[in-house]
C-alpha cells in the first residue's frame, strides 16, 4: 500500500479498537471531519478501510457462527 493507504488503514485500525473498547461511535464521525477538512484522499482512504475491516469482522463472525452450529449439528448426530 502507499503511505496514505498505510496511515489510513492504521487509523481504522485504532478507531474499531477505541469503539469496541468504548462504543464511541461518534468519533468517527469527527475525524472524518478532520480529515476531509484537510485531505479528501485520506478522508475516503479511511473510510474504506474503516468499512473494508468492519466487513471483515462482521464476515468473519458469521462465518465462525456458521462453523459452531455446523460442529454442533454434527456431534448431535453421532
């Protein structure tokens, strides 16, 4: 990735630990703020990798849901 890729997708990073920690959502309103006030290239390169990772997390959940009943279907039949 280039650096405003790199910058941005750390700062998501940092943004879904802080509101997972807190359930502050409205900071992200408030660094988009921040950031499209100054560069709409990191204002959008953060919000896709905000909505890339949450994504991901959102998937990765279903998926590991999906493979618990799986498991559980399974040991309910033998």
């Amino acid at each position: 990735m280039g650096v405003t890729e790199d910058l941005a997708d750390d700062l998501a990073l940092k943004v879904i630990e802080y509101v997972d920690a807190t359930g502050d959502e409205a900071i992200i309103s408030q660094l988009v703020g921040v950031l499209g006030a100054t560069s709409q290239t990191a204002e959008e390169a953060f919000l896709t990798s905000l909505r890339v990772r949450r994504a991901n997390i959102k998937a990765r959940a279903l998926l590991a849901e999906k493979i618990k009943a799986f498991k559980a279907s399974q040991s309910v039949e033998t």
